[in-house]
C-alpha cells in the first residue's frame, strides 16, 4: 500500500452548483488515486476569471496515480 498527501487547488466553475460540491471534489481526486480522506482548506476567487473561485485541497489518496495534481 503506497500512500500520499497531496495539497493543490482547484478550479471550482461557477455553473457548478454548492449542492454538488462533494460529489465535483471527490470525482477530481478520484483520477489520482483512491481518496482515504480530504478536506477543503480555502476557497479563494480567481484571479483570471469572475466565474471561477479556487478550492485548496488537502488529501491523502492510496496507491497513487502516478501523475502530477
């Protein structure tokens, strides 16, 4: 079993509503690896788009992609 943290930001669109939230985080992490746990650290706005805000996550995914996130 090979664990690891990640820490990273992510894009949040706006059309993509609170309500799915969870469900939007959790398919992104996915990609990377099997999700053992993650939190949201900070939302911020972007600063290249009105409609984007960034998300900082913090995870620790099993048996990682071998990929950058």
């Amino acid at each position: 079993m090979n664990l690891k943290k990640v820490d990273f930001y992510l894009d949040w669109p706006g059309s993509k509503n609170i309500i799915h939230l969870r469900r939007f985080i959790t398919e992104n992490l996915m990609k990377k690896g099997e999700v053992i746990r993650w939190s949201i650290e900070d939302i911020k706005d972007s600063v290249e788009s009105l409609n984007i805000k960034k998300i900082r996550i913090k995870a620790v995914l099993v048996n990682p992609v071998n990929s950058k996130i």
